[in-house]
C-alpha cells in the first residue's frame, strides 16, 4: 500500500509543471476514496459479526 503511495507521489511529481498544481491533492483524496468503499464492506461484515 505504502508503495502505491510512493509511486504515485513519484509519478506526480516528476510531471510537475503548469496547471499540474492540485492534482496530488486530488491523487490523494481519490485513494482515500477508494480505501473508503473497500474497507465499507469489511466494516459492514465486521459489525454484523459482532451483533450476531
């Protein structure tokens, strides 16, 4: 996981020029997006394993 971070930062950074400003902000927000609605379902089967 950490490795996708570091690529992605590498990648973001080596394209560094013009209108490329907010994008790793953007980058960032998509990933945590992304671990958000995979970790939901986790989440949802953890808490009905612990109400039943």
């Amino acid at each position: 996981m950490t490795s996708f971070f570091a690529v992605n930062a590498a990648m973001s950074h080596s394209t560094h020029r013009g209108p490329v400003v907010p994008r790793p902000r953007y980058t960032l927000g998509a990933a945590l997006l992304l671990a958000l609605v995979l970790a939901l379902p986790f989440g949802i089967l953890a808490l009905v394993q612990l109400v039943v």
